[in-house]
C-alpha cells in the first residue's frame, strides 16, 4: 500500500545483505505449486541462493509450520531453520511441544 516504500524478504547477516526478493514480483511457482504460501515460497527461494550447504537461519516474525522446516532442509542447500512457532493450527505437532511451567524452580529443571 502506498507510503510502505520498498518491502522485501532478505537474508542478511552483520550488516551485510547476502539476497533479496522483493514482494512485488511473483513467488517462484515451483514452490507454489508444492502448496507452499507465497511468503514460504519466497524463502525458500532465498535459501536457494546461498552459496553453499548447512547454514542455520534464524527467523523473525515468519509464521514457521512443520511443513516449511522440512521444505528448508529438503532443498538444495540443506538450511536448518529456528525461530517462532504457534504451538496450534500449522505450528509445532502437541507430541513435539515441551511442557510450559510458571514456578522458576521448575523451568530451571527442564
């Protein structure tokens, strides 16, 4: 919408930006076509245009889903990849989730 000026999916690291996808332009139609959403897709993309194998990625305010972490480590470059998940809906599987506790006494034995 006007006045978001120029939007874009990155990789950067220290001040550096390794690649760009700007939104404007399509997502790449394979991922599309494996069911992915068009901000996964993009990514996925990003992950492809790195120069060699096994970086580990840390994302910010990007939906993960169990599907899109698979994608990532499935590709060409093998990308593991950390960040936020919602513990419902596409998120993290209940089987994989870690029990929340509220006493300190208790988190420090996890």
């Amino acid at each position: 919408k006007e006045g978001d000026g120029f939007q874009a999916d990155t990789i950067c690291e220290k001040g550096f930006t390794y690649s760009i996808y700007f939104r404007n332009m399509p997502p790449p139609a394979h991922y599309i076509v494996k069911k992915c959403s068009a901000l996964h897709a993009r990514v996925l993309f990003l992950f492809e245009e790195l120069k060699d194998k096994y970086h580990v990625c840390g994302l910010d305010n990007l939906y993960n889903s169990v599907k899109f972490c698979r994608d990532a480590w499935e590709g060409k470059n093998k990308v593991m990849v950390h960040g936020v998940a919602w513990k419902t809906g596409r998120g993290v599987p209940e089987c994989c989730q870690q029990e929340e506790f509220s006493c300190p006494k208790k988190q420090e034995e996890v």
